[in-house]
C-alpha cells in the first residue's frame, strides 16, 4: 500500500507543496462519521482515532485494488 500518496498537493515553478497524506485525509472523514454518532458517545479519542486510521488503511487498500485493475 502507497503511504506517501497526498491528498491536496500544489506546484508552481519553484516548489512543489505536499500537503497532506491520502491517508490522513481519509481517517480524518472517517473521524467526522465516528463523531458525529451518537453512539460513540463515550468512548475515548484514542480508540476513535484508532478506528478512523484502521477505515483510512482500508479505504487506501481497496482504492489500489481498484487503480491497479
């Protein structure tokens, strides 16, 4: 799996800017969802945030699966 994959990168002719990770982005969407559920009141930011890198890892697994076809 590419972990170096960025999410929001910029160039001009000097410089290339990377912004951030593929995954990062992907886990912080997640993270929103886990939020705003209000069944997930309650439970530790730790474990959140273990979860929405865990949906990231998958959503970038299947992402190549599918660039790869």
């Amino acid at each position: 799996m590419k972990d170096d994959l960025r999410a929001f990168p910029t160039f001009d002719d000097a410089e290339v800017y990377r912004g951030m990770t593929l995954r990062d982005y992907f886990a912080a969407a997640a993270l929103q969802g886990l939020i705003a559920n209000k069944r997930h009141i309650g439970i530790d930011c730790v474990t959140m945030s273990n979860w929405a890198y865990a949906v990231a890892n998958a959503m970038l697994i299947e992402r190549e699966k599918k660039v790869n076809k």
